[in-house]
C-alpha cells in the first residue's frame, strides 16, 4: 500500500497546500494592517493640529475605528466562513487601502471618522480570518500559530515607525497616510490570492447537519449561539475587555501622555517603537508558554503583572528611560492575549466556525477601546492621568482574577455531548 497523500497537498499543491505557506501569508496581511492601530499614536496630535480640534475629539477617531475592527468581526466571520479568505481579503485589502489613503485628504472630523472606520471593517475581516487560518491549520500548535498571527498584527508598525515619523515632519499626515495606505492595501490583495483553508475543514464542515454527526462525540464545533449559551463565552468576554482597557489606552494615549510630562519628542518615538517590539515577542512567548502551562495559567500571571505596570506608570515613568521601559513591559504583558483568547476560544469551541465564534469575543475590545480612546483622553484632562491608569490596573487585576475562575467550571457541551477538540487544562 503506497504512503496517504496529504489531502491539501492533493487539493491545493506543494506550495498552497503547505501549512506554513499559509501561517506565513497570514502573518504577513496582519503586518499590513498594524498602522491602523499601533502607529496611529503619532498621528494623533499632528490630525488635531491640522483639524483644529481637541484631542479628545481625535482619539474617538480611534474609538471607531477599534469597534469597527471588532464589530464587524462576526459579520465578517460568518462571510469568511460562507466565501473563503481569498475572495474577503480581497475585499479587505481594497478597504484598508482606500481608508487609509483617504484619511489624509479629509478636512474635517466626520470624513475623519468615516474613512477610519472604513479601515476599521477591512481590518475586522483581515484580523478574523489569519486568526481562522491559524487555528485550522495547525490544530496541533494553537498557541504557537495564533502567537505568530497576533505577533505579526503587535510587531508589524515596528518597520513603518521612522518612515511615517519623518513622512509627519516633511509632508505631513497627508504623505504619511498616501504612502502607506497603497503599499498596505497592494499587499493585502496579492496574499488574498495565496490564503486557502485546509480541506480537512472545508469536509467537518460540509458534514455538519447530516446524519453522520449523529456520533457518540459531536464532530463539529459550537455554532455561536450555542457558544453565547455557556458562562464560559460570557467570562472569556469579561477577562477580554478588562486586560484590554489599558492596553488600548496606552496604544492610543503613548505619545499624548508622554507630552503631559515632558517625555522627549526622540524618547516617544522609540517607546512606540520598542511597544512593537515587546508587543511580538510577548504574544509568541506567551503563546509558546500556553502551550505548555496551560492556557489560564498564562493569563493568571502575564495580566497579573501587566495590572502591576499599569498602576507603576504615572508614579515611576516620568523620565525618558522608565517610561520607554514600563510602556514596553505594559504591551508586553497585554499583547499575549491575542495569542491566548483565540488559542483557549478554539479550545473550548472548536474550529469549525472559528472566524464567526472568535469575531464575537473580539467584540469586547471594541468596549474597551471607548476607554482607551476618547473618553480615556476625557478624563485624564478632567482628573488625572494616574487616575486613568490605576482604574486601568484594576481592570486587569479583575482579569487575572477571571482566569482562575473560567477552567473550574465543567466544560460546555452542545446537546449535552461533550465536543471533541484538544483542551488544555489551565
């Protein structure tokens, strides 16, 4: 009998067929929407000067764009699920262009908030689905995979930040925005014609609502309304939205802050730039570490000691040296929860509607970005920064907490059968 042929090798090809063709192709679409995010600090104060509005009122620009990103994700889940990466990459390759281009042709604050928003959307389905091809091609490494993924959206401005710093200071947000917008959305498109799922998937998937599910052991997945019946969905919620309260703040507010006390202009820039850096290397480490302590085990201590630099920051970052430390460490013990949130969801829900399912817990971000963006900027101005940040600390402390609770709960099931799917204790 000759050796079993690899059935997406057979599907697709040696070079489309080979899972870490397609790690890496979603690795690299998540490295072109990492702009939209994590440079977007930059640019704020500059867009305020040129709008002649408050910061307050730019930052919710931020606010809109996160909760499109995260918002949109069940839609754009759904339609992943429904039409395959290629075609909704496509897609969302175009809007991450025009979004972003067009943001440094507006002169007001509602085309500011459209046009991001715009951006937003294409993210959303960008983000949803190189996390869908992580976690269904490597069934095996979920953590690893969804680490990489995440570090590629965490890392991916790091390359981008002198460019754009000296695009602001010659040309202004205009160039800045033109220049990269075209290259992100050119690059999008061309990894849209790479991205597959593995057959394996597309075969559970087509199975679903036959007779041979009707097995001792369920064969698919949760279907999110099923997923949205289990405690388990609601704390998994909860813990995402509180760790991810100050990291939106300090993604948003880096450089606002940092001007409120006298933080060097060449300090701020490379506190941006060593945040990607930890940002990456926390999301595959952690990731790498969930795979083998256990899921919650990470969160317990990474959001444990993030509550901790969250709280240290306005008392002991006031120099250039701390605050490019402590900003580092805060996204270093944040960003690892893009690697572990989808790694445990998938764990808990299966794969098989892993883009729809995830697209919902990822909605809590959106609600922690209304923190992290305008109204963070509010009531700094209102209160105090220190203010802003201990009640961010408090936030993941309550995360930390929420992970200790999630694994002793019994595990759900669907119809009252257990899913089979690989479960790592916590």
């Amino acid at each position: 009998m000759g050796a079993s042929v690899n059935p997406n090798i057979a599907a697709y090809g040696n070079f489309l067929g080979n899972r870490w063709v397609q790690l890496i192709t979603a690795v690299i679409s998540m490295v072109m929407i990492a702009n939209l995010q994590y440079s977007w600090t930059l640019f704020s104060t500059p867009v305020r000067d040129d709008l002649k509005v408050s910061l307050a009122a730019v930052q919710y620009a931020f606010t809109l764009f996160i909760m499109f990103e995260t918002f949109v994700q069940p839609v754009g889940g759904y339609l992943l699920d429904r039409f395959g990466a290629r075609r909704m990459f496509t897609l969302a390759g175009l809007l991450v262009g025009i979004g972003w281009v067009m943001m440094g042709k507006i002169h007001s604050l509602s085309g500011l908030y459209f046009y991001y928003s715009l951006a937003g959307v294409g993210a959303a389905i960008i983000y949803g689905g190189s996390i869908s091809v992580a976690v269904r091609w490597f069934p095996d490494r979920r953590g690893m995979a969804s680490g990489l993924i995440a570090a590629g959206f965490g890392m991916g401005a790091l390359p981008f930040l002198p460019v754009i710093s000296s695009l602001l200071k010659s040309g202004g947000p205009a160039s800045a925005f033109m220049s990269t917008g075209i290259l992100q959305g050119l690059i999008i498109i061309l990894a849209a014609q790479i991205l597959r799922y593995p057959v394996s998937y597309k075969k559970q998937a087509a199975s679903v609502g036959t007779a041979e599910v009707a097995k001792p052991v369920v064969a698919r997945g949760f279907k999110f309304h099923e997923m949205l019946a289990t405690p388990h969905f609601w704390l998994l919620w909860i813990m995402f939205l509180g760790v991810n309260i100050g990291g939106m703040l300090i993604t948003a507010q880096t450089k606002p802050f940092g001007q409120s006390i006298n933080i060097t202009a060449a300090a701020i820039v490379i506190a941006v730039g060593v945040q990607n850096i930890a940002n990456g290397f926390g999301r595959i480490a952690w990731g790498w570490v969930s795979d083998r302590i256990g899921r919650y085990t990470t969160m317990t201590l990474s959001f444990g000691l993030n509550a901790v630099f969250l709280f240290l920051l306005a008392f002991v970052g006031l120099n250039d040296v701390l605050y490019i430390i402590i900003t580092a460490l805060i996204v270093m013990t944040w960003g690892q929860c893009f690697a572990l949130f989808p790694a445990a969801n998938a764990d808990i829900f299966g794969t098989t509607y892993a883009a729809t399912n995830y697209g919902f817990l990822y909605s809590a971000k959106g609600f922690a970005s209304i923190f992290g963006g305008g109204l963070g900027a509010y009531l700094a101005h209102s209160f105090s920064w220190s203010m802003v940040f201990s009640a961010a600390a408090g936030f993941s402390l309550f995360a930390a907490v929420m992970s200790m609770v999630i694994p002793r709960i019994s595990k759900p099931t669907i119809s009252g059968i257990a899913l089979k799917d690989k479960q790592i204790p916590g």
